[in-house]
C-alpha cells in the first residue's frame, strides 16, 4: 500500500510556509511503523517557488 502526506498542515498541523511549525510526532511514528510494515510513504507537497515576502 502506499500513501501520500503532505507536509503544511498534516506532517507539522500547524505549519504554513514559510514557517514549518511543530512536528506532528504521532503521525510521523506512525509512519516509520508503516513502512517497516512494507508500506509506503510519498511527501506530497504544493510548494513552488520562493517563499511569500522573499522576493518570490
């Protein structure tokens, strides 16, 4: 099986780029456990380009 999280909003809830926010351990342990159960994990992201107010 395999699965896609993104990063902003669900690996750190909090986060919204630029700034990453806290990372959301559970999820993260979860997922390490996943994939040593052979699943696996794709780091979907939307990013693109500079970060807002950096010229971007």
């Amino acid at each position: 099986m395999t699965i896609a999280v993104d990063f902003d909003g669900v690996l750190t809830p909090n986060g919204h780029w630029p700034n990453t926010g806290e990372p959301n351990t559970k999820l993260i342990e979860w997922l390490i456990m996943f994939r040593e159960m052979g699943g696996k994990v794709i780091l979907w992201t939307n990013r693109n380009g500079n970060p807002p107010g950096n010229g971007g």
